[in-house]
C-alpha cells in the first residue's frame, strides 16, 4: 500500500529496487552512528540489511520518495518480530532538519492506527539521540521508560528512552513498584545501601526509623525499595535486580568498598547481561545488572 | 541579588511590593489551572502566599520585570522545603507564548549551579501542561520519571513528570528495580496478575514456564516483577505496592473480579495514600496504592 504525504510517497519498500539509492544512507558512518549496526559496506550488503528487516514477521517498510523530485531519501515503517509495533526511520544525512522524519512517521503512525489495527506503536531512541526524540514529539509519542540497551557492535551499553503513542488513552497508569524489604536494623541497612550502592532516603518514619523509603539514583522518583524492620527470625531472604545503563563498575567498586559480605563477581549471564550480587545480612540477595 | 536577561530583570520578590502586580497572575484561573492551589480571592491572598512560599527553607524567588515597560509579569525561582532544589515559575497570561518563561528558567538554573552551589535542579510538572514540559527541555532538563500527585483542592490524582538537569553528567544510571517473586506455579501465577492487574508477560524460560518476568502498563517497559519457581514452602511472602496514577477504580474491580483472596478493600492511609491490598496464594502481599 502507498502512502502519501505533503512532499513524500512512501512506497512498498522493494530491497532489489531500492538497495541503491538507500545504500547512500546504509552506507554513511554518521547516519549509522545511531542504527543498531555499523555502516554497510556495499550496495549488496544494504539490499541484505534491507532483506533482513523485511523478513521479520510483521515488517510493514516503505522507502520514503520526494515527490519535488524523485529522489528515495530514506526508509520508514512499523519494524516486524516486536510485542509491540516498532515505528522506525532513516533518512539521508542531506536532507536532515527538513521535518522529512517527522512527516514520515506520522504516515506510518496514520496507517497503524487507521489501517493496521494495531493500538499503539513504540520508538526505541538513543537518549543522546536528540534529533530523533524531537521526531518522536512531534509525532504524538511521549516517553514512557528507559532501558539500558547494547548493540552488538558497541563497546558499552547506552540508555534507551521507549516513546510510546497509544490510539486511545490508557485508562491504567502504573507508575512505581516498591517491593517491602523486612530488615532486622532499619538505619543499619539505610547505611549500607547507601555506601554500597548509593541508596538515597526518600523519608523515614519512626525513631529509631522502622521504615525508610530508599531511591536508587540522584532524583526524586526512580526505582527504591521500602524497608520496614522485623526480628531477624521473620526476615524471609529475598532477590532483586537493579539495571543500570552507565555506572557498572563504579557500583561493583562501591560494593566491594563497602561491608557487605556475599559478593559474586562480575560474571556474563548466558541471557545477555553482565552481573554481579552481593547480599544483606538477613539474606536478602542484590544483583547488579547491565547489558553484557 | 539581582538577575539580568536579555529582555527581564530579576527582581528578590517581595510580597509587600509586588503582590499587587501579581495578583493578575495567581488570581487567574487560567493560569491558577496548572497550579497547586486555586486562584487568590484578593491582593491580600496573594501577598500572604508569596510570604508563605518565600518562608520555606531555602526558597530563593524573584519577581520578573519585563525591561521594555517595567511591567512585573511574573515570578520564578528555586522551591523552599525540597529535598532536591524545585524550579518554579509563573507567567502572567498575556505574555505566554513569547519565550519568558524559559528566560527566566534559564537565568534561575544558572544562578543555581554557579552561584547557590546546587549541582541538580528539578522541575515537577503536570503531564498534561505541554507549554511547561516545553519550557523544562528548553531549559536542558529532561525527564527522570513520573509520580501520581494529588493537589489539595482537586479530586482526582494526575501524573507529575519529574524532570531533572544535573550540573554534570552523572556516572551512575539506575533504570529499573525487579524483584523476585517466588511462586509454585509460575503460568497460574501470571495467569492471575494478568486477570487482576492487567500484567503483561514481557519473556519467560521453560515449559512450562518456571521463570516469567511481567510488566504492570502496556509498554515494553515498566514496573516490573519477575516469578520464579519454587516449592511452595519455601516462598516466604514477600510484599509489594504499586503506585497508580490513574485506574485505581479500574484495578480494583479486576481484583474483586478476579481469583485471588485476602482482598483488603480500599481505604485512606494515614500517610495520604488510598490503597488497597490482595494476596497471591503463596502469601505474598500485592498493595495498589494512588493519592488520597
């Protein structure tokens, strides 16, 4: 199905016909500083990239055609094997900061919500990526998380921010899950999260405090535990993970400075993460999570 | 001290002298619609809450005078009584639109890093009010998170985007809290949270599954729990509570709708919150918790 715009036509998107043309945007380093692989290194290599993507269960692509003249100046469309409809886009680097991605994305938002059926679609952005989280306003999508996120070819993880466009409004928000942790010695723990892994306490209650709320992370919101004090004896062990995009090694470091007992180094999981645990004196085990 | 701009001076407010002024601003319903409280009634409402807002602990206000005609149209400065330094600003109306606001932000966050020696600002802003999220980018915060809130004189919570710039990058990024839940089935278990909260299962391993990890919300990523499983005498319940912004209504006719027992049914907490409290089959305590 083609689609229309202002000033594109946004055509099926055909790897053998199009492979040329885009390979001038597959192709460019400063284009791909932002994909989730290197620049292709041949025509052929994009028509395969192109392929690829296609091939992925639910792929709707288009290559984006200025009518002015012609020219396919990029790629948009609903990306195939995702829970939730991916909206993506790539545009040459020449004709950056025309509105071109936004009027694009818009179509295909049009066309999932209109044609599609689906009711809502997601953009998985860089957070430096400040050029395509403006797109990702102007089209109607707002942040909904973040997501420490590695691709294979980088070195180091980045934070990932998911903006999401519902159809209709949600009528549920949740926003917070604080799980409670039981602790035999309320401000010791507070200290010991605090030295161990930068812990912050959001309020206490009691005095001695016998509740404590604690955010992990220097702002007012942000993943926290409860801890509520319990004899020793009732303080049944429990798990969690923490995922941290930036900061791995400066936690471990803290960790290790600090008293906790039962740390397990840093090791690779075989589900993609690189982990490290260390554990409370009641038990209570904490693991440390980033993209491997 | 006195700030400068290019088109505003920044005066030290002073209720007695520029209450008058001001009362065209926090007397206005249409710019009182984002506020935390309802419109002054008189000059004298308006002066005494500047007084009180100029009485918080480390409260740092000035008045805005616009330089072209020496007209006060507005305050801006750094929240009293916060953990972390609040940007806070108000406009008069008919000067909306015209880039003030983030002038004075930006004079006001300056002040902050360089010379009140504060290495973070925040700014809470109610989701809906897109001219104020504008003004925090513009200004280089971004954001950190959301919160329900409920003001005082309204009935219903809304959602706050905490948005937050920090003097220097910060090294550590803690992006999510999962806890485990032990559970001694894990597909019953998903099962139920899915019927009672509208859980959503973001993966799972085994089959059938003895690990699940789910998500409260419709986006890829959100509050989350993961379900492991484990003989039934040894998964000590655990407790935890989910902070909703909207649908708590919703949430709880689910629940009641639902298998799950030891329904507490909603109630106001002392410490401001209405909440309400069921339990999985194992024990573990599952409290859905909005602004009172």
């Amino acid at each position: 199905m083609n689609l229309e715009t202002a000033r594109l036509e946004l055509l099926p998107l055909d790897p053998g016909r199009h492979a040329e043309a885009l390979h001038a945007v597959y192709g460019n380093a400063a284009v791909m500083r932002w994909w989730t692989c290197p620049p292709t290194g041949s025509v052929e290599q994009t028509r395969r990239l192109l392929a690829d993507e296609l091939a992925r269960p639910g792929a709707t692509l288009w290559a984006l055609r200025r009518t002015e003249d012609d020219l396919v100046i990029g790629m948009a469309g609903l990306l195939g094997g995702v829970a939730i409809p991916g909206l993506t886009w790539i545009l040459a680097e020449q004709v950056w900061g025309h509105g071109f991605a936004t009027e694009a994305a818009t179509a295909v938002v049009d066309h999932a919500f209109q044609h599609a059926g689906y009711d809502r679609v997601e953009a998985w952005v860089e957070s430096s990526n400040t050029r395509s989280t403006a797109v990702c306003r102007k089209t109607g999508l707002i942040e909904r998380g973040r997501l420490p996120q590695r691709y294979e070819h980088r070195e180091k993880p980045h934070e990932t921010v998911v903006f999401g466009r519902a159809k209709k409004p949600d009528p549920i928000s949740v926003l917070h899950l604080d799980p409670v942790l039981p602790v035999a010695d309320v401000p010791a723990t507070v200290e010991l999260l605090r030295a161990a892994l930068k812990a912050r306490v959001s309020f206490t209650a009691g005095e001695p405090a016998d509740v404590a709320g604690l955010v992990f992370g220097p702002w007012s919101t942000g993943p926290g535990v409860r801890l509520v004090r319990r004899p020793a004896q009732e303080c049944a062990p429990l798990e969690f993970t923490l995922d941290v995009s930036a900061g791995f090694a400066d936690l471990h470091q803290a960790v290790v400075a600090s008293s906790v007992t039962g740390i397990e180094p840093p090791a690779d999981r075989p589900w993609g993460t690189r982990e490290f645990a260390f554990r409370l004196p009641e038990g209570h085990r904490i693991v440390v999570s980033t993209p491997g």
